[in-house]
C-alpha cells in the first residue's frame, strides 16, 4: 500500500509546484514578489500571506516561491501580528526558531541532498509592510536580510527585496 502511496503523493506535489501560477486566478495574479539573491535577480511565481497561530502568538508568514527553469526556491518570513491588526510596520529579523518570530529563510531543495545545505537562516535585516489594503486583503512593503546555511558552510544576501499585493489568506478581517 505504502508503494502506491508514496509515488501518487510525489506526483500529486510535484503537479502542485509546477502548475502552481498557471491555474490560480484573482488577487494572486496580481501579486508581485521580487529580490536580489546574492546579486542576481530572483522573481517568485507565487506569492501568498497566510495567517495563523503558534502557540498563542497570532503570526503572518509571507512567501514567495519561484520555479524558474525547474529550479525552486522559497523566500518565507514569520511575522507577528500586533494586537491592533494593523499589518504595517517594521519587523527586524533575527535567527530564530518557529515561534520565536520574526524570521526568515530562504530554501533552494536542488542546492544539496544534505538538508542542512539546502536552506538559508536569515540573521539579520527587516521586512516593512508599507499598505495593508483591508478591501483588497493584500500587503505591500520590502525587505532585506543576510544569513547562512544551517550547516554554517555558505551565506547569502538578498537586497532590494520588494512585495506587492501579496493576498493574506484566510481572510484576516475576518479572523
């Protein structure tokens, strides 16, 4: 059983990956996502902000993933969100683990069969949401930040970081 399984899900996620921007429709559309990954212009397919809880802190994640070329890589940043709701603002990022927030990370499977390699901890830099457009349910702002492999064997810089109507799903008004 486990055989039949195991193939129909790697296929079922790979079909998810790759059909990804091509079937999505609405606000995600719209969304832009971009970024200077260690000099070189990076641009996600799909960009989406979801919200959720860990532990008992509300947290927003914004993510942008690209598959260019048949290359993926995902830019994810933890945030958290102010009692006021109000998304805007400015989040220094620090290393941290998943629930110690903000963070941020930037994943690249391909990079290396060796998971400590295949993924960059920010340690530093910030991400500002500059508009929540409550109507529209999207976030706009910009972003930097440096880190290293969890292995400590290679770093990375991104600049110039920008996102732009990303949809927040679910709906945070809502919430």
């Amino acid at each position: 059983m486990t055989s039949i399984i195991k193939p129909l899900f790697a296929s079922l996620a790979v079909t998810v990956v790759l059909a990804g921007p091509a079937v999505m429709a609405g606000p995600m559309q719209q969304a832009t996502f971009t970024a200077t990954v260690d000099g070189n212009p990076w641009k996600a397919d799909f960009a989406l902000a979801t919200t959720s809880t860990i532990g008992t802190k509300a947290v927003l994640v914004i993510s942008g993933t690209s598959n260019s070329g048949g290359t993926i890589s995902t830019f994810n940043a933890s945030l958290p969100v102010p009692a006021s709701g109000d998304y805007v603002g400015t989040f220094a990022i620090r290393k941290g683990i998943m629930g110690d927030v903000p963070i941020a990370n930037f994943n690249m499977p391909q990079r290396s069969t060796d998971i400590l390699e295949q993924g960059f901890t920010m340690a530093e830099g910030e991400i500002v949401i500059e508009s929540f457009d409550a109507a529209g349910k999207t976030i706009s702002g910009h972003f930097s930040a440096k880190g290293q492999t969890r292995a400590k064997t290679a770093s990375m810089q991104i600049t110039d970081g920008v996102f732009a109507k990303v949809p927040i799903n679910p709906d945070p008004t809502a919430q």
